[in-house]
C-alpha cells in the first residue's frame, strides 16, 4: 500500500520547535515579526519611526511621532498574560500538531499549568482558529450533510429531538481532480430552510455547485445564489454513496477525533469553537511544519479575548 504524503509528513518535530522557541527572546522576535511582518507600525498614527522601552515583562514600543507607548503583547491574543511567552508557544505547538485534538487535561499536564488556565488557553487558541478560518468561504463543487454533536441524555429525549444535541452542517469544497481543498464545520439553529439559507450566505461563494441528500432544507442554499444538486440517499450506506465520500470521510475523522481527545464538553456553548479546531487543522494539512506559525500569526491579529468574553460563547461564536 503506498504511503500517505499527508499522514508521513515530517511537520515540526519538538526538538526543533524548542532549538526555534525555547527562550524568551526567541517567542518575543517570532510574536514581533508574526505582529509587524514589515517592521513596527504605530497602532495609533501608522509611523514607523520608533524607540524601544524594555519597562516591564516585555519589549515596548514608542512612537516618535505621537509618543504612543505599546506593548509586545498589548492588542494580541496574549494580552494581560502572566504567563511566559515560551508556555504560550509550546500550547501552540501541541495544539496545532495534535493528529486527533489535544484535551485541556491533556494540556494542563503537557504545560505544567492548572487546569483553569489550561482551558483558557484552549479556548483562546480554538477562537483564533475559528476567526481566522470565518475570513474563508467554499468554492467550487461542495459536498454538505446534516450532522450533530452530543447523544442522548440518560433519561431524556432521543433522536433528533434530544436535548442534548447540536445541529450543524459539515461542507467540504473539491477541486477539479474530486480532491478535498477546505472543510468548514458550523453549528445551525436548526435544519430549516431559512437556517440554511444564513449558513450559505456567510460560508459558501456564491455561485458555487452544492451538492446535498435528500434533507428539505438544503433547498435554502439556492436562496443565497447557489447551484443545488438532490442525491437522494434512501437506505443505501455511506460506502455506496460515491457523491458524499468526502463530507462521510471528514465527518467520520470528526467522531475519531472526539472520541479520542474529548471526555465532554458544552456542545450547545462551546461546540463552535471545537468544530472550527477540526476544519482549521484539516484546512492546512499540507503543511503541518508552519502550521504553529500560521496559528502564532492568527492570535497575534485578533485582539484579545478575555475569559469573561469567551463564556459568553452563544455570542462570541
């Protein structure tokens, strides 16, 4: 059987990430460079012209034209962080390099953290991945199917009626070859058309070709101006489904992942963001050896995200 180029990719071994990130100094200039990839630019003026304050934990910069003084971290994912920038870089590494998803226990241990702070870092790091990746939408031929997270609850409803479960809608687009390109993974209200029809607008191209079973309200993905094709799926298994392949494979890699990393978590709070870690880490599997400096540029460029924001995940998802 031959190899899979993707799976027996070297990517970034730990050895070279901590010879890269070990110190200090070293995650300070990568921060800089993923912040300022020119060179420094007055967040308040736009100058360039700057002096260096070392008054504090981390490097400040003075702008020579307004006197505005900002910090290494000040604006960044890392804001008002006690913690070493080398603590930060190593949960970017393990995160980002983690095949099946990387628990916030599993992180506590790996980082010599307590588990509060591990979580937080976790949900940091998983909003990142999901703003950078809302900047992205699907093109092209693109397979969708209606899925859930969660079960039943001991006691409660089952089926689709289950209290404890999430609707959302797994897309994958495909290039000419039939290749899978990008994933997106987004929790709907509901499966109804209108739904749908929000999804489509803020997640796909429009014009590209969408390809659905048989479910009703995969009908409101015309309403945002794309092409819908029915494969009606009636008894026959995923394997006899050629036309969903890939949206069956993804969707089954999604429950491995689960499964194997994740005890539980709030699927109706939280959900979002574990489903956005999924397609972010699938979105750039090709190149798993920059994957942490592409999550490094991510939490450098949306601002800070406090704990307080964070659980108020209905809104900030």
């Amino acid at each position: 059987m031959a190899m899979n180029r993707v799976q027996f990719q070297p990517g970034l071994s730990l050895p070279a990430f901590l010879e890269l990130f070990g110190v200090e100094r070293q995650c300070e200039a990568a921060l800089e460079k993923a912040r300022w990839p020119e060179g420094f630019r007055c967040p308040r003026c736009g100058h360039a012209e700057h002096y260096v304050l070392h008054v504090g934990a981390h490097k400040t910069f003075q702008c020579q034209t307004c006197r505005t003084q900002t910090s290494l971290i000040a604006g960044t994912l890392f804001q008002s962080t006690h913690l070493a920038l080398t603590i930060w870089f190593l949960a970017i590494y393990l995160i980002s390099e983690a095949k099946t998803g990387l628990s916030a226990l599993a992180l506590k241990r790996q980082l010599g953290v307590s588990y509060p702070t591990a979580w937080l870092i976790q949900q940091k790091l998983m909003q990142s991945m999901a703003e950078r990746d809302a900047q992205y939408t699907l093109g092209g031929h693109v397979q969708v199917d209606d899925a859930y997270l969660g079960g039943e609850l001991a006691g409660g409803k089952a089926g689709r009626g289950s209290e404890n479960k999430v609707p959302f809608v797994a897309a994958v687009s495909l290039n000419a070859e039939g290749h899978p390109v990008y994933a997106k993974m987004v929790p709907v209200p509901g499966f109804t058309r209108k739904a749908i029809a929000d999804w489509a607008g803020a997640t796909l191209s429009p014009g590209c070709q969408v390809i659905s079973d048989g479910l009703a309200c995969f009908a409101g993905v015309t309403d945002a101006g794309c092409e819908h094709q029915v494969v009606i799926v009636g008894g026959r298994k995923p394997k006899d489904l050629p036309e969903f392949n890939w949206v069956n494979t993804i969707l089954g890699n999604l429950k491995t992942s689960f499964g194997g990393a994740y005890h539980a978590f709030d699927f109706a709070k939280y959900g979002a963001r574990y489903l956005a870690e999924f397609a972010y880490r699938f979105n750039r599997r090709f190149h798993l050896d920059t994957l942490p400096m592409r999550l490094l540029a991510a939490a450098a460029s949306i601002g800070p995200r406090s704990e307080r924001w964070l659980r108020r995940a209905e809104e900030a998802c």
